[in-house]
C-alpha cells in the first residue's frame, strides 16, 4: 500500500479482508483478512501501476484497491480448488 505505514497498513488489510469476505461469502479468521487484504493491495496496486502507471492513492482509495484485490485473491483461489477436485 502505497505511502501508509505498517500498522495503517494492517488495519486497513483486514478491513478490507473482512469486507472481501462478506462480498464473496467466505468465512475466514482475522489473521487470514489481514493477510488477504495486504496481498491484495500488493497485487491489485501493481496490475494498476503497470496498466495506467499510478494507482488510486489516499486511505480510502488504498481501502477500494485492497477490497477488489481480496475479492480477486478468493476468486482465483476458488478456481484452482474447484480445478482440482
């Protein structure tokens, strides 16, 4: 997340996680939100800077970009296991 530091950066990967998991129906545990969020903010955050060359800054704009990244996280991960059972 680009400009936050450490703990805003925690706190705002797990509400993004949390919010990821309400929208995709999954139940997982705080640890596993904040975890989802922060990738997803990495992840989401580097597609951008490579497709337009910026991403959305500010903490809300960091919050949007985190919540969609989590939401792709649990997408893909659905996939792969849906892939292998």
């Amino acid at each position: 997340m680009e400009g936050l530091g450490w703990i805003l950066t925690i706190v705002i990967g797990g509400i993004a996680g949390w919010i990821a998991e309400k929208i995709m129906n999954v139940h997982h545990g705080l640890l596993m939100n904040i975890v989802l969020g922060v990738a997803g903010a990495i992840i989401l955050n580097a597609i951008l800077v490579a497709i337009m060359g910026s991403t959305i800054g500010g903490i809300i704009g960091q919050l949007i970009v985190a919540i969609i990244g989590a939401c792709l996280l649990i997408w893909v991960f659905r996939l792969i296991r849906g892939a292998s059972t």
